[in-house]
C-alpha cells in the first residue's frame, strides 16, 4: 500500500530528470525552481521532512533549508499535519478575503 507517497505521481518533477533534483551547490537553488507552482509541493516537503531525508531538494527547499527548519521546530511530530493545516487555513483566509471584496459598498447614512 503506497498511500503515503501517491502524491508523487502528480508531482511537478515527475518527468525530469530526478538526478536534477539531487545536486549540491548552487545547482540546488536551480534545482528548486522545478519545485515552483507544483500542486504537491507541500505534500513532497512535509514527506521530506517527517523521514528527515538529508539529500536532494524536496517540496522546494535544499537540504540545509529542511535542516535548519527541522532545528527550528524540534517538538513537530508530524509536518504532514502542520503544512496541511496551515494550508488549509492560508485557503480558508484567501476565500473569506476574496469574499469580502465581493460584497457591494453600502453608504452609511
């Protein structure tokens, strides 16, 4: 069962090169723009980090980024969890926003 991973299969760097995707360098910061506007980026980065994957860039960040990061939050126990929800929150924000500039202008009286 690969539940876990079948995001992998809409992921933006599917038909690259993934040799690409595991370089050192300055070449990671090339890397990574494989990783921009790819709909399972947070998926691929909250992987990465849950099973602290040392090589490669992953949902957007190199691995010293993912380091530093993982230093940074050392009491997350699940970063699927997290990102999930920040993302869900970031949507929900975006719609009541975008909403808001929807409603007509009422003068007040």
């Amino acid at each position: 069962m690969r539940v876990e991973t079948d995001w992998a299969e809409r992921g933006t760097c599917r038909v690259g090169n993934p040799d690409d995707l595991f370089v050192e360098g300055a070449a990671q910061h090339r890397a990574k723009v494989v990783c921009t506007g790819c709909p399972v980026r947070t998926e691929c980065l909250a992987y990465a980090l849950d099973h602290r994957i040392e090589h490669g860039v992953w949902g957007g960040m190199t691995e010293r980024e993912r380091r530093a990061l993982l230093r940074r939050r050392p009491t997350v126990t699940s970063w699927r969890r997290l990102l999930e929800t920040a993302r869900m929150e970031h949507e929900n924000h975006r719609a009541a926003a975008q909403g808001a500039e929807n409603q007509p202008v009422r003068a007040a009286c």
